[in-house]
C-alpha cells in the first residue's frame, strides 16, 4: 500500500478505499490507484481479507458420497467445470472437500466458519431429511443448493439459492416414450436412496404407472457403482417374467447394466431397452449405443456459481428452473416384443 500510495502521489488509507471498493475518494483517484496497482502487479491478499472480515474470495464445495463412485462419474467432472469458469471470471477459488457422509459434512462447515476459510458454498445432492439448509441459515453462510430441496423442507432459508432440475417431469416422459413403444414391465435402477432426486425419479415413476396402468413397473435403488448396477441387472432379468425395458441413474451403471444383458444371452434392444439418465462419452463407446437424457451439465454448474455470486454480491435467495433434459433416442432403444 505505500509503494501504490506514492506513486499514485496519495494517502495510504486512499489506496485502501480505492482498492476496497469504499467510498471516501474520487472515481478519478479510484482509477489512478487501481492502475498503479494493476502495474505493480497487486493482489488481494486472501488471508488478510479474511482477518479483517472482507471475506476469503473462496466458496467452498463438500461431495458426501463414496470417493469410489466420484472418479467415474461424468455428471460432477462437467458440474465442476462449468462452476469453475464462473468463479475463474470472478477470481474467487474453489475449496474442495470428499467426505464420507452429510454429518462429516456439516462439521466441515462449522470449521470452514469457523476459520473464515469460505465466503459460501455450494450445496449438492439435497437429502430427504438434510440438515445442511437449517445448519447454513444458523451460520448465516451464504448457499446454492443444487438440486431441489426435498418437499418436506418448508422453511425460509434467506441465504440460499436453489437451481433445480426437473426429476419428475424427466420421469415421466421416459415413461410414456416408453408407454408409447409398447412396454410395460419397466424396471428403474435408481442411485442412493436417501437424495431427495431419487425420491423424485422413484415418485414419478409409480404416478405414471398408476396412470397408465403398469402394475410391474418399479425402482430400485443402488449406491451407483457399476458393481451393484450389474448385480441388480442381473437379479431382475433371471426372474419369470423379466423386464423389457430398463432405467438406469447413471451412464455407468447403464453400459454395466447392458453387458450383463447381452452376457445372459439377451439381445438389447431386441429383448431389454436400456436408457441411461446421464448421457456422455461412455454412452457412445459401448455397443449398442446407449439411448440417454442429454442435459448440459457445464450449465448448470455455470448457473449454480453464478448464483452463489449473486448471494455474496448481497442479491436475495431465489430459484431457478433449468431446462428438461431431452431423450436422445441411440441404438439401446427399440419396441417391445408381441
């Protein structure tokens, strides 16, 4: 600050309105100590914005899900990406953290609050009964959850966002292209049970099957892997009256899921259709290529820290739509038998 303050030919305390953004100097002085700085090469120092309580210029993100099915998940590898250009824009950091439930979570946002180490954060796979949004609004630390709050959640959150996909509506048109290709014994392998878009997906399905009158169809829930996507695969096609259609939650367990069908001597899709509600590059490695919805998953992670930006800009909480993800119709589709 004294080296911008005489060469700019001001006082220090002027460099530091100017560079905070404060009032008390001209925008004609502002300017000329932001150039001097900008050609001395100054940067915000993270930790004494901190210390002064200015904020760390850090959000923070915690993945509560087994580190083992994250490295072959595409949808986390995109979300990440599209948040990262945001925050890149707007030169916050990104602070990253794995953990092994939502309980190890929460004590991870004490300590971040704790220690000032995050100006907000980024809230992923909303839980049936979560308490991160109640834990968020006691820290008065600043969210975006992405992903709906589960339907039982009917508090005020004030400092929190939420960017929503529409898991329902997906659901049910699956179902009735589906309905409309003649199947009528479908089987949907969901992901963990406890997210509150599993309960969504799973709730769709028996509403469409109760509308159209598919009393076999039903889901069934897994942790994601390609492990448990093939053994379930493999328990409902040995029973009597098979499925002819599956669902899976991700591309993963999707392309697993088609290679136990064709190692029982089935063909897909002349016996099993199979859709994946991811789509990605695996989709179109495997043979057949997998029929998936095609959502923009860059988007919403853009959307989500553009968001959270917004929140520490001072904006008020709000929530917004993201667009239905269309069904991108590949070779793993096809009508079902007579």
């Amino acid at each position: 600050m004294k080296d911008i303050a005489q060469r700019a030919g001001v006082s220090e305390s002027a460099v530091s309105f100017a560079l905070n953004d404060r009032p008390g100097v001209s925008e004609v002085t502002r300017d000329r100590v932001r150039r001097v700085a900008e050609q001395l090469g100054w940067r915000p120092s993270t930790a004494a914005r901190a210390l002064s309580g200015e904020g760390s210029a850090t959000v923070g993100l915690v993945l509560a899900r087994p580190a083992a099915t994250l490295g072959v998940d595409s949808f986390f590898l995109q979300l990440i990406s599209g948040i990262q250009e945001i925050l890149s824009e707007r030169q916050l950091g990104l602070l990253f953290q794995v953990v092994e439930d939502v309980h190890a979570e929460c004590a991870v946002y004490r300590r971040w609050w704790a220690e000032h180490r995050v100006d907000g954060v980024l809230v992923v796979d909303p839980r049936t009964d979560d308490p991160r949004p109640d834990l968020l609004d006691e820290l008065g630390l600043p969210g975006v959850v992405i992903g709906a709050l589960p339907a039982g959640d009917t508090g005020r959150h004030p400092g929190l966002s939420q960017v929503r996909a529409d898991d329902a509506g997906a659901m049910a048109a699956i179902v009735g292209r589906l309905y409309e290709l003649g199947h009528r014994r479908i089987v949907h392998i969901a992901g963990l049970p406890t997210l509150a878009h599993t309960e969504r997906r799973i709730r769709s399905l028996r509403i469409e099957a109760d509308r159209r009158g598919l009393p076999e169809a039903r889901s069934l829930t897994t942790d994601y892997s390609d492990t448990e996507g093939a053994a379930v695969t493999r328990r409902v096609l040995e029973e009597d009256r098979p499925p002819t259609a599956l669902i899976y939650d991700n591309d993963v367990m999707a392309a697993a899921g088609a290679a136990v069908t064709t190692g029982l001597g089935l063909s897909v899709p002349g016996d099993v259709s199979v859709i994946s509600w991811e789509d990605s590059a695996l989709c179109r490695l495997v043979r057949p290529w997998l029929t998936a919805l095609s959502r923009d998953s860059v988007a919403f992670g853009r959307i989500a820290a553009t968001e959270l930006a917004a929140l520490l800009d001072g904006g008020g909480a709000r929530t917004v739509q993201v667009p239905l993800p269309r069904l991108i119709e590949r070779e793993s589709l096809a009508p079902a038998r007579p």
